[in-house]
C-alpha cells in the first residue's frame, strides 16, 4: 500500500461491513492514512448490499 501510495495510486476501501468497524479496523492495523476514501454500510440498513 505504501509504494502504491508513493506511485499517487487512489486507494479506496468499499465493504459492506459497517463503515464505523472498518475505520477502525484500519486504524488498528496503521494503514487508515494510505485510503483516499472509505465507503461502507450504516446501521440504519443502507449500503449493506454487494449487488447495488
């Protein structure tokens, strides 16, 4: 992730898992900082289909 990052490659993360999990997930792990944008679901039911 980081040589891509140094090559000015947009790094996106989208899941289906709720957004609040992933941003944490990928704080844990030290790599938050290489994603342009993250995109997950919501608890409210939103964004949780792979098919949309």
């Amino acid at each position: 992730m980081k040589s891509l990052n140094e090559q000015q490659f947009t790094l996106v993360v989208a899941t289906s898992k709720p957004i609040v999990f992933t941003g944490q997930i990928l704080k844990y792990f030290n790599i938050d900082q290489y994603f342009e944008l993250i995109v997950g679901s919501n608890f409210d039911g939103t964004r949780v289909s792979k098919l949309k």
